[in-house]
C-alpha cells in the first residue's frame, strides 16, 4: 500500500500517530474536532466536525465519510448510529468519523458548493483553489491521509431513490473482500470518475466501498439499517470489532455486469409497475405514461432483463427523462430473492433488524 500511512510518524510503542487540525488523539480516546475549512461572509469561520474513536488495541484506521454531496443525509444517520453503538468500546484501531463533508452544501440542502461546483469532482484540491478545491484539498490532507480504509456514503438523486449496493474497484482482492463483508445483495464493479473521492484514494493505495442507498432530502430507515450493519461487518472483516457467532452469514453478493436508464418515449403522467429491487425480464411493462385526458398511453418497457437498482419517484415525465435504473445480472430471480431477504433482514420491524435500541424513522 503506497498511501500516506507508510509515512505516517508513530508513537514510541509502534503504533500511527493521529494528528487532525493539529489535534494529536492517542489511543484509548475519543474526540470531536472541528476541522476549519472556510470562512463565510460574516467572517464566521465555517468547520467540519470530525469525530475519532481509537481503541486501546493496534488495529487499521477506517474512514467513514458522507455528505460529500450536501443534500444526500442517510449517511449522517448512519455514521451517527454507527458511533452509538455499544461495540464500539472494544474497537481496536481508529476509526475516523465525518459525517458532513459538504459543509455548505448541508446547511442549503444542496447537492453543490455555493458556487455549483460538485465536490466529488474536485479532488485532491488545491489549498489556494476554490472553495471547493479549499474543502477537497482540506478533506485529503487531514483525513484520508491518516486512513487505511474508507467508506464513502452516498444516495440517489432528488425523487430518485438508489437499491442499496455497494461500488468499488472489484478487481482488487481486498476491496472485493470488504465489499462482500458490507453485506449488500447486489455490488457494481464501478470505474472510476475523474476527480472524485474514489479516483483519489485509489491513487494513494486506499481501498475505498462506495455505499449508495435511498434518495436525496430524505431518511430512509430501511436503507440506515442496512448501511450500519454493513459498515459493522466490514469492521468485523478487518478485526477492529469482534466477530460475532451464531449469525448466519449474508449470502455472496452478485456482481452486476453492467446497467442502463429505461427513458420516457413519450411526455405526460406516470404510472410506476414496478419497484426497486424487482426482478424484470426484457419488454417487461415498468410503467405507463398518459396524458391528462387519458386518450393515449405509451408503455416504458425493459430493454433487458435484470434487477432495478434506482428509479423516479416523480409521476410526471418529459421525453427522454430517466426512470428506471436496469442492471444486468447473471441469475435474475435468485438476486430478487436475495433482495427480498435482505429487505426482509432489515426491515424496522424484524427481531434482527438493528443492533441497537434506536427507534425507526417514519
């Protein structure tokens, strides 16, 4: 691994040093730290809150970010969650917390920077850039520096609700390995976009799972659930948290083999057929779209067969905009009966469904 930590100074017994905004944080600790990363008008200074837990124990450092773009909240959730639970007092190594990355794009419900930029097209950064480049840069340099690992939480788009899946570089051994870990039924060997969070890491040697699931603006509580136990197992894969016995093992997730949007043909009202998750076969009816007045109505039909892994929300449709979300799969109906259970798995009011006592969303 050729990334910063090879180079990280550690402490007279061996073990990384964690410097954060100046913050030394040794282990046995935990500690929030409000990591500058502008100024606004008023001359406020604006920061990223940073939460570190290091256990008594060597062990990998993690990073769990989320918000890389503003409006996208169930990682907040999540990483909220994920610092409650109670497993979390026998953590061996360091796990770095953030949940807001986007600080300015949070406080607007924007997916962008003040300026429309999108953050995760903006990486490393530049410390004399941007606002955007300011925060990347920031972002690069005081937390991904110091990880081992990371985990970056991301949903759909406004309206437009994402399956839970999990996207990496399936290729390398060790990525695959976490990937399966997290739990997810369907996983997508991703490529990499030209300065994003993940390009970056893979250029500093950081193995990093992209976790999408549900929509912008909103907390889904089915998609929390999953992400948190998904994010505990891949702690568990990497011996920072005891294994757990008894549980039975998720079942290996499938890779998609690739994926396309279904479009509008025609403008006007939609009526949806067809859910996330389901099974589709090809020239399968996902939804109709009509005018007003009911005297015509086109048919949205599957290109191929495979799972739906995102789709709109909005019943209203121009030609040409996307709504269905196809991927390619090998073995269509096993995967849907993957998924089925693994909704079931987490679904608030199964006896499984979490780990701690936090009361579901609704």
């Amino acid at each position: 691994m050729k990334h910063e930590t090879e180079n990280r100074k550690r402490m007279s017994n061996g073990t990384p040093e964690i410097v954060i905004g100046g913050t030394s944080v040794p282990p046995a600790t935990r500690t929030t730290i409000d990591l500058p990363v502008a100024d606004l008008y008023t001359h406020a200074t604006l920061t990223m809150p940073v939460h570190v837990i290091r256990g008594r124990r060597p062990g990998p450092t993690v990073c769990v970010s989320a918000a890389i773009h503003g409006d996208e909240l169930n990682g907040v959730e999540i990483i909220r969650r994920l610092l409650r639970l109670p497993a979390m007092r026998n953590l061996a190594g360091t796990l770095i917390a953030v949940p807001i990355v986007n600080v300015h794009g949070f406080l607007r419900h924007s997916r962008y920077l003040p300026d429309r930029r999108d953050l995760n097209r903006c990486f490393p950064g530049s410390e004399h850039g941007s606002v955007a480049a300011r925060l990347a840069h920031v972002f690069v340099t005081e937390i991904l520096a110091q990880a081992d690992y990371a985990i970056d939480l991301h949903t759909g788009a406004v309206h437009r609700p994402n399956l839970p899946q999990i996207r990496a570089n399936l290729d390398d051994e060790q990525t695959r390995l976490l990937s399966e870990a997290f739990g997810c039924p369907l996983m997508v060997n991703a490529g990499l976009r030209e300065g994003s969070l993940r390009e970056y890491a893979a250029s500093q040697g950081v193995p990093m799972l992209l976790y999408e699931a549900g929509e912008a603006l909103r907390f889904d509580e089915f998609c929390i659930r999953a992400g948190v136990r998904g994010i505990t197992g891949v702690l568990r894969q990497l011996g920072m948290l005891a294994r757990r016995g008894r549980r039975k093992a998720p079942a290996t997730p499938v890779i998609a083999l690739d994926s396309n949007w279904v479009r509008a043909p025609e403008s006007g009202i939609l009526r949806s057929l067809v859910d996330l998750g389901a099974r589709v076969t090809k020239g399968q009816p996902l939804a109709l779209v009509a005018d007003p007045f009911g005297e015509q109505e086109v048919e949205v039909q599957a290109d191929h067969a495979g799972i739906v892994i995102g789709r709109s929300n909005l019943p209203l449709a121009h030609a040409g905009d996307a709504l269905y979300h196809v991927a390619r799969v090998q073995g269509a109906r096993a995967v849907a009966d993957r998924v089925e259970a693994f909704q079931s798995a987490h679904d608030p009011d199964a006896e499984t469904a979490g780990d701690t006592d936090e009361p579901p969303i609704v």
